[in-house]
C-alpha cells in the first residue's frame, strides 16, 4: 500500500471514541507502527463543548506528546481529514516523532489547530489524552462545524 505514517494523540488513539475509523476496512488500510512522542512540544488542551482534544499549532510551548504511529493507505488518509475537517478545522502537517519500542525518529502527519481562540493557551497543557481521564472533559461526538475559532 501507498504509505502514510499518521501520529494520532487524540480519540483516534486505541480505546478512544475515534479509534474505530482507523480499524473500520470501509475507511481504508491501517496498521499500528507503535507508541510515540512529538519530539517537540506543544500546547495539548482539551476545548470547546464538545471536549474536543486539539493540538495547539505553538512549538516550544506544553509538553512532548504521547502518542500511536500508524501506517495508512491514501484511502483511510482521506477519510480520516473528512473526520478532522482537514484544512477548515485542523490542519495536517508533517512533523518528526519518536518511535518508543526503537527510538528511531520518524516523519509523520499529524493534525494541529492552528486557528483558535488565544484563550486557549490558558488551559491546563496535557502529555497524553484520554477522554475518561481526571479531568472530567469527556469527549463528546458531533457534526457541528468547528471550524470558526469562535465555536471553540
Ligand atoms: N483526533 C486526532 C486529532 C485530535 C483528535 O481527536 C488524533 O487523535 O490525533
């Protein structure tokens, strides 16, 4: 297959509300590389209403993110901008990851918002997201468009 390396630290992350678009064939081809960190660090905040995690387009600043490496065919990549309203919400770009089982730094996509609310700066900047973790935010599925700032 075409390959796509995607790094997913949000609910498309195993045993998160998303996840099931990575597994689902009708999507396309997808395979787990393996655990990961951004080798840089970002702002990962959960927002809006519906408790959406969004990685904040601001290098330097939060934590270096944990997260899943998977290889996807040009038919899941697809799909899976529809679900992240790729390029009116977040934006995907490429950016270096570091593969845990081997520490080999690889290229991959990854979504980052880059058009929020500066607000969005002020909230508490997570490593890893879980959707049941003890902040309480749990996600919440929606068709709303996000992607005016002002929704966030
Ligand atoms: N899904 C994508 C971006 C944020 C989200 O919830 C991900 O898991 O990486």
């Amino acid at each position: 297959m075409a390959t796509n390396l995607v790094f997913v630290y949000g609910t498309l992350k195993q045993n998160e509300p998303n996840h099931h678009w990575l597994t689902d064939k009708e999507n396309g081809e997808s395979k787990l590389v393996g655990k990961a960190t951004t080798q840089e660090r970002y702002p990962l905040v959960i927002a809006s209403k519906f408790n959406i995690p969004f990685l904040l387009a601001v290098p330097g600043k939060g934590e270096q993110i944990e997260g899943e490496v998977y290889e996807v065919d040009e038919k899941m990549m697809s799909n899976l901008d529809i679900l992240e309203d790729h390029p009116k919400l977040y934006e995907r770009k490429k950016n270096k990851m570091t593969l845990e089982a081997t520490g080999e730094v690889v290229e991959c996509w990854i979504y980052l918002l880059h058009k929020y609310r500066p607000d969005l700066l002020d909230l508490p900047m997570l490593k890893s997201y879980s959707s049941k973790g003890s902040h309480g935010k749990e996600y919440v599925a929606s068709e709303d468009d996000l992607s005016d700032p002002e929704n966030i």
